[in-house]
C-alpha cells in the first residue's frame, strides 16, 4: 500500500490493477471498494480500513519486538 498526494493506492490481489481512493474525500464506511479493473470487491471501506489498521498494528508490534525485545505480559 503506498501513499502519494493524499491518496491510498495498492494494487488488486486478483489482476495487479491499481486501486486508489483519496484521503480529502473517503468513502463512505458501507461503501464497497472493489477493482476497476476486473471487478473484485474487497470489502466495505470501513473492513478495509479496519484490516489495513490491524495490519499496521500486527506489523508496528512486530518492529518493536525485533528491537526491544518481547514485551511483558
């Protein structure tokens, strides 16, 4: 996923198109964002946008524990 002038772009996962969506007008939350290119759907805005936050998460908790260490419990 790459950000370039207030827009979120990453590429389909089914035929490698583009998909973007702007950031100064994002989709409304049970808008479904799907490919233009072939069509898939990937989810609502809002479960696209919750799993991107999750994986943003997975990943930050990841970084962490490679350079500090595992966190306690």
């Amino acid at each position: 996923m790459a950000k370039k002038r207030n827009r979120i772009t990453f590429q389909c996962t089914e035929c490698g198109h583009p998909v973007g969506m702007s950031e100064l007008n994002p989709p409304k939350d049970d808008e479904v964002i799907s490919c233009h290119g072939c069509g898939h759907e990937f989810g609502t805005y809002g479960e696209v946008r919750g799993a991107v936050i999750e994986m943003a998460r997975d990943e930050t908790d990841t970084v962490i524990e490679q350079t500090f260490g595992k966190r306690p419990g």
